[in-house]
C-alpha cells in the first residue's frame, strides 16, 4: 500500500510540473497588460463569485 502512495505522489507532482512548464511557456513573452488578460480569461475550478464571497 506504500508504494502505491508514493506513485500517486510522484503522479501528482509530474502532473503539476507539466502544468507549471506548460503555463510558463504560454506566458514567457507576453506584457504585464497580456498577461492580465491570460489570467482573466483563464478557466478556474471555482468562479471568482464564490471565494470573493467568503473573504
């Protein structure tokens, strides 16, 4: 059962480090207003109305 806890780890973190190089390659040449932009029109887990509410 350990193993198997690591290979979902080391799944994860692989999984996060292609997510991490792939963003840093879409947004590596764009401005500061671009990037607001890519940011803004990002899909999110959450819409920005739920966690706006909570704070």
């Amino acid at each position: 059962m350990k193993k198997e806890n690591i290979k979902a780890e080391t799944d994860t973190i692989n999984k996060l480090r292609e997510i991490r190089d792939k963003i840093g390659i879409e947004i590596q040449d764009l401005s500061f207003e671009q990037l607001k932009k890519y940011i803004e029109n990002k899909i999110t887990l959450h819409p920005t109305s739920i966690w706006q509410k909570q704070g």
